[in-house]
C-alpha cells in the first residue's frame, strides 16, 4: 500500500517525471525512521539534498551608496557655503558699523560751534606739542655745550 | 530603490543563490563572493529591476553564469584546484558506514556530474523550483529539462548504489 506508492513515485523520481509535492512525499518518506530495507540506500540521497537546502550564507552584503555619499557631500558643501557667507557678512556689518559712528561723530550744524569745538582740539593737540617740545628743549643745551667744546 | 527595499527583495533567494554557487565552485569563500558579486549587480542595476517579472530567476541566471564563467577562467590555468581534486580516497573507506558520511559521497558524487547536471539537480532537488521557473533560469525547454534531470538522478543512483555494496563486502 504506502510501500508500494513510494516505490511508484520513485520509480517516475528517476525519470524525471515527479511533481514537487511528490518529490516533498519521497523526502519525508526517506527522513522518516522506518524506511523498507531494499530503499534504505536511497536515504543518503534525500537526507542530503534537505541538508545541503539549510546551508545559508552569514556574509554580509556590502552595497555601494556612492550616490547617497554624493548627496551628503553636497549638503555639507553647501552648509559650509553658507555659513562662509554668513561670517562674511556678519563681520563686515562689524567693521561698517564703527565707521558710520565715527563719521557720526564730531558733525556739527551750529558754525560757531564747529569754530569752538576745532579750537579746542587744535589747543588739546597744540599743548600736548609743547609739552613734548618741553621735554627736548634739554637736548639744545647740549648742542650749545658741544659748540663750544669743539669749536669749528 | 534604497538599500532597505533591496534587501528585502533579495532575502528570499539570496540563500539559495549561495547555495547553487557552492553547488558549482565548492568552497564556501568562493561562494560567499560569487553571492556578493551577483547582488551587487543587482544593486548597480536596481533602477531597471521593475522590467524584469521575476527577480529571483534572474539572479540565479547571474549567478548560473557567474560560476561557469569562474570554473571556464580557472580551467584555463595549468592548475585546476578544486576540492574534489585532492581529496584523499583511503581514509574515507573505515568512515563509510556512518551516516554524516553518506551525505559526503552524496555530494562527491554530484561533485563528479557535468555542471549543467549539477545546476538542474540543485534547482529541483534541493530548491524545488517548479519546471518552468528551472527553464527560465538555464534557458532550455522543460522536456529537456526532465530528460537531463532523469539522467543525472539515475547516475547518482548508480553511483551510490556501487559505493553501497563496496561499503558491505
């Protein structure tokens, strides 16, 4: 019965002519314990073919994302871009900004104003010449002094 | 396609691309690359992969003929290294009884088949693909295909059963 339904699909097994749900019953057949006598020698054969089916590759795969790297690159170009434009830009609002002040500063309407105020720095700069004059009238005397030593 | 979406497309068979370069280059390594190689192709190629109905089939179409192309490139070498070539027979002789054993000549007999036996035994009796899906992959007609089939099973037969009774006496 069962014995003889093996041996059929066997028998179709070796030419070529099973189904794969016969082929499925030819291998459960042989992994089963009690295999008839006169197949046994067919049981290396099945139990091979399911063993050699759980062999299974660990390695990893190493896919290229050279686009995505590409993409990043970008990103990070263009961020350093703008951050470049926007140092440029902040430190040169820095060093504008001092100058309006200054420009800012010391602009008179009033004339008369204007008069009193350049006077008044002209007097600041010209005391501070005389005092600087003061503290090299010394180095005459010694030219004096050295005239007089050594006479020409 | 991103790297996600691929790898789910290829989990189902990348297995069983492994095992059909095992099959036909014998050493693991070289079937871990031969796996590398042609995923990587498909990876180069996953703009056009929609074009193609079945994935699976094309990959171990590739990989069919990756591994030919290895073994032909090889041969053409003086020396042809390939496991079976130096395997010792002595030894095996008092091992022949155990189980684990069997499943070895099993594969050494396979080992010994023409490539294209090797192909179609490990398509269908290890893989179970169906007759058409096999005469995709290797591109012959299904009749063919069972005729080749019927031959390499009745070899394997033949072989085991020598090896059987030398395994007794």
């Amino acid at each position: 019965m069962e014995l003889d339904k093996i041996e059929n699909i066997l028998e179709k097994y070796f030419q070529g002519e099973t189904t794969i749900a016969e082929e499925k019953e030819l291998k459960e057949y042989f992994s089963s314990p009690n295999v008839a006598q006169h197949l046994e020698q067919y049981k290396p054969m099945f139990g091979y073919f399911s063993q050699v089916k759980q062999q299974k590759t660990t390695q990893e795969i190493p896919l290229q994302t050279k686009k995505r790297n590409v993409a990043w690159l970008s990103i990070a170009a263009s961020v350093v871009v703008i951050l470049g434009i926007g140092a440029f830009y902040l430190a040169s609002q820095k060093t504008t900004a001092p100058v309006v002040a200054q420009s800012e500063l010391g602009t008179y309407d009033n004339p008369e104003e204007a008069l009193a105020a350049t006077q008044k720095a002209l007097a600041l700069l010209s005391n501070n010449v005389n005092v600087g004059i003061e503290s090299v009238q010394y180095i005459q005397e010694y030219e004096q002094s050295k005239n007089k030593i050594f006479k020409q | 396609m991103n790297q996600v979406a691929f790898i789910e497309l290829i989990n189902p068979f990348k297995d069983k691309v492994f095992r059909l370069a095992k099959r036909l280059l014998t050493s693991t390594e070289e079937a871990e690359d031969a796996t590398q190689e042609v995923m990587v192709k498909l990876w180069n190629k996953k703009e056009n992969l929609d074009a193609y109905n079945n994935i699976e089939a094309v990959a171990m179409t590739m990989t069919k003929n990756y591994c030919l192309d290895q073994l032909k490139s090889k041969r053409a070498g003086n020396l042809k290294i390939v496991h079976n070539n130096y395997t010792d027979r002595e030894p095996q002789l008092d091992k022949k009884l155990e189980d684990s054993n069997s499943l070895e000549w099993v594969e050494k007999i396979i080992n010994q088949l023409p490539e294209q036996l090797q192909i179609l035994i490990q398509l269908r009796d290890v893989e179970q693909y169906e007759f058409d899906e096999i005469a995709k992959i290797v591109n012959m007609n299904e009749t063919a295909i069972r005729v080749a089939l019927s031959r390499a099973r009745k070899k394997i037969r033949e072989s085991m059963v020598n090896t059987h009774s030398y395994g007794i006496r």
